[in-house]
C-alpha cells in the first residue's frame, strides 16, 4: 500500500536496532541495520548475538535500578538462575516483556497469568511445544531482595557525624529525609 509493514527484522537486526535506538521508519535505517547486523553476527556468532538479545530488554524496576535481562528478571522475580526456570516460569518472564510495568507478577498476577497462558499456547500452537504441565503450573513471584546501601563507608560517616549531633530519637523517629 505504499507504507511501510511492521516485522521482517531478524533477530541480529532487533539487538542493532536496541543499541543505537533509531525508531525512524525509513528504508535507509532498514539497509543500515541489515549491515550492522551482518557485522555483529559476524564478530560475535548467532549464540553471542542471542546473548546480547536476552540481555537487553527492560523487564521491571528494583528501586532506583532497571531490571535488563532475563538472567537479571529471573534473579529479580524468582529467586533463580535462568537456566533453573521451568517452562512456566520462562513463560511467565516472556509474559512480562510487553510492558513490565503493567504486566508485573506483583503489580497484577491475574493479568500476568492470563499474559503467561497465553504465551504458553502460542509456543504450542506455533511450534509444538507440550505445555499442558506449564498451563496449570502457580508461578509466584518472591518478595523482593532490600537494596544494599551504595557507598556503605560514607553513609556510616554521615551516621555517626549526625547521631554525634542529634539524638536517636530525633535522627530516626522524626521522619527526617537525609540527601
């Protein structure tokens, strides 16, 4: 029709386009990242190329700090290393890549469920999967682990210059917020 299509990139060509992060919908950054893509498969090998893939994406929020990757979201979520998760909790992981913020496993399990089952079937119906365990299986999230202080030696300066100038009381019941 005269447009331009969605798809038609290959998977070298995703992980190029999330590094230089050009969106335009021209010809030229399609030609662009094709080169590009042949150059990183050609330096790294398709296995180093699905590394970069699976270490990329954005999947939900610790604090201050990203959750990138499904090693890292497998850790965040589950507790586990990736290559420990079941098929459901794979899924699961999958399920959340749309939008982490909405489709968090603690923001709203019902819709990450629904998400997760859907995934499921679509590896069954696509490529053959048997997932009837998987479709039936409770994936639970863990409670998330607390954030360790970043620069614990100068927070234990700060600590004691100030609790040499208030009292306890006052440095850690009056709600003060210390930047």
């Amino acid at each position: 029709g005269g447009g331009y299509a969605q798809g038609g990139s290959t998977l070298s060509m995703q992980v190029v386009r999330s590094l230089t992060q050009h969106r335009e919908k021209r010809l030229w950054r399609k030609v662009r990242e094709f080169g590009l893509a042949m150059g990183l498969e050609r330096e790294l090998g398709k296995a180093g190329v699905l590394q970069m893939y699976l270490d990329a994406p954005y999947l939900g929020q610790h604090g201050s700090l990203s959750v990138c990757g499904f090693g890292a979201a497998a850790r965040h979520y589950l507790g586990k290393e990736a290559r420990e998760l079941s098929m459901a909790e794979s899924a699961m992981l999958v399920s959340i890549l749309p939008s982490p913020g909405k489709l968090s496993p603690r923001a709203d399990s019902d819709l990450t469920r629904a998400r997760m089952q859907t995934v499921l079937r679509a590896m069954a119906d696509r490529f053959g999967y048997q997932v009837d365990e998987a479709l039936t299986s409770t994936v639970s999230p863990i409670a998330p682990e607390p954030l360790p202080e970043r620069h614990p030696a100068y927070v234990s300066a700060v600590r004691a210059w100030l609790l040499a100038r208030l009292s306890p009381e006052v440095l850690y019941g009056a709600g003060l917020s210390i930047e």
